[in-house]
C-alpha cells in the first residue's frame, strides 16, 4: 500500500535545513526569513515550501531564506556511535533501473573514489532463458551480522547503533580480511594514490564522509552517514532520476526517494521484496523489489533491446 503526500519528502527534509523557524502572514519588517535591511533584498520568484511551528505547509521566496551555518565536525567517537533511535534501510526497485549510472557518478564524485573503481556497481542479470535481463545496482549491504566486522583485527570496521556499518581507514591496516569475508563483494582496495584536489586532501579525515581516502585502505558505500545525520538522502537516491532507490529509518517504517514516500512493511509485503542471499544470515538492510512491469526494455551494452517478458 502507498501512502503519497502532496508535499513530497524530500521538501520538508529540504526545508528542515533551510530555515529554523517559518511563521506564516509575518510581515515584509518581521520576516524571519530576511537578512540586512529589507529595501535591500530583492524576490527571486523561487518560492521553497516550508513547514511552519504551527505544523502548516506555507511558501517563502527563497530570497529572503537566511543561510544555514555550516554544522561543526561530528567527533569520531560520535561517528563511531551513529545516530540514536534510528535503524536506516534501502530499498533498490529494479523495475525502475535503465543502467543510467547516475548513483554511480553522485558516489564516486562526493566520495573521491579512486579512479577505475566503484563503490555502486550496476551489474547485468538474468534469473532463467526464458526471463529478460535486468540491470542490479548493488551497494553495500549494511548487514546486522556484517561478518566484515567479525574478522577485522583492528575495529577499524564496525557496525553502528543505527545499523550503518563504516570503515575507520585511521585504524585500516589493509589486511584485506574484510574483503575476503564479504559475501556481496562490494568492497574495494586502494592501491594507489586517488589523485585528490589539495582542499580535498587538506580535510580532516571523518569515517562519516569517508574523504580524504587513504593509500592501502578498504573503501565501500557507506550510506551517506553525513547527509542523513543533516536530514538529507544518500547522494545515490537523490541522483536517481527514476526513484530506484529508496531510503527511511525501519523504525519509523517509511522509505522515501524524494518525490515518493511509502510505508516500508507495505513495499515489501506487496511488491515481493527480498535481500540478496538470505541464507547466509548476514540479515542485510539492502532490499530489493523484483524485475516485474518494468519502466524501461534492458539494453545491452551494444544498444540493442531485449523485450522479453519477466
């Protein structure tokens, strides 16, 4: 079952971040949202809609909207914790996917990924002769039993309290036995120098943005810890122009891909959601709903169209 909103998610997410405070029918001299003297500023004509203290929906030009200050840095012992009372989940609709690789190009840019290396792999599948192919994005699974974490001699990778599981590359010795225990392969290795900007290079470390990256380090999707920490989606969802991706919190259960909200429990029940080897019992917060009345015909890599039904 669909539970849509007229206001989409991804504006009230937006709006949390834009401005405080919102009160609606404020005048031009008591508007909280102006900055310096009000003959000064100007309407740009974008209207961002806001949610107000009274629970309203109300429109404020985006001209008048006072900038939000940077955040200070998350310590690391704050990154190690993760954030309290949420449990994050994504769901990947594979209907959707047409091998557009935009999630792929969002996470290899925010992320300084190492040229020739992915963190979001699009991989080509087909489950029998008789089925069309499909494209199937795979991250990582974020797993509440990550046996990466179980063999990792140095806690450099953990799992956190809201289910999010990172790599610490300041204890990252490179051993590589998190690689090899990884079921869904979705680590990789830095081998070389990832040819960083210097203001790049010149940031403090942080496990939640995981840049700078480190020579002789393992890297992986790491969910974005610090967007969501700012009420933001994983680069991967937003960059998705055809919503395969969907993220929530399963507490609350609702996942979103900005323009769409669902009941989580009701997407899965619904639309046969499954996690990629099961059996295994590594439990993966990665789901992901069939290949069935597909959006768009599979292409292979030479352009051709394959129309086979599911």
């Amino acid at each position: 079952m669909m539970n849509t909103n007229d206001t989409s998610r991804r504006e009230f997410l937006a709006a949390g971040l834009l401005a405080g405070v919102a009160l609606a029918g404020c005048s031009s001299r008591s508007n909280p949202f102006q900055t310096g003297d009000t003959d000064l500023v100007k309407p740009s004509g974008k209207m961002v809609k806001l949610l107000s203290v009274d629970g309203e929906v109300i429109e404020v030009d985006e001209a008048f909207l006072k900038p939000v200050p940077d955040l200070p840095p998350v310590s690391n012992e704050a990154a190690r914790a993760g954030i309290k009372g949420k449990k994050f989940v994504m769901v990947i609709d594979l209907s959707r996917c047409k091998s557009l690789k935009k999630c792929q190009t969002a996470c290899n840019h925010m992320h300084q990924v190492h040229p020739g290396q992915n963190w979001i792999k699009v991989y080509p599948m087909q489950d029998a002769d008789h089925t069309a192919p499909y494209w199937q994005p795979t991250t990582c699974m974020h797993c509440d039993e990550p046996p990466c974490v179980k063999v990792c001699p140095v806690d450099a990778t953990f799992k956190r309290q809201d289910g999010i599981v990172l790599i610490d590359s300041d204890r990252c010795i490179g051993c590589r036995f998190c690689m090899a225990a990884c079921p869904y392969s979705t680590r990789v290795f830095n081998w070389g120098d990832p040819g960083l900007s210097p203001e790049v290079a010149a940031q403090p470390y942080s496990c939640e943005t995981s840049i700078p990256q480190k020579v002789g380090t393992v890297g992986k999707c790491d969910f974005c810890p610090d967007m969501v920490r700012e009420g933001k989606l994983p680069h991967c969802v937003s960059a998705c122009p055809n919503g395969v991706f969907m993220f929530g919190d399963i507490l609350e259960d609702t996942v979103t891909n900005g323009d769409e909200t669902f009941r989580f429990s009701d997407l899965i029940r619904d639309k046969a959601g499954y996690r990629l080897m099961e059996d295994l019992g590594t439990k993966p917060s990665v789901y992901y709903l069939p290949p069935v009345n597909r959006n768009f015909p599979f292409k292979n890599e030479e352009g051709a169209e394959q129309t086979k039904k599911s």
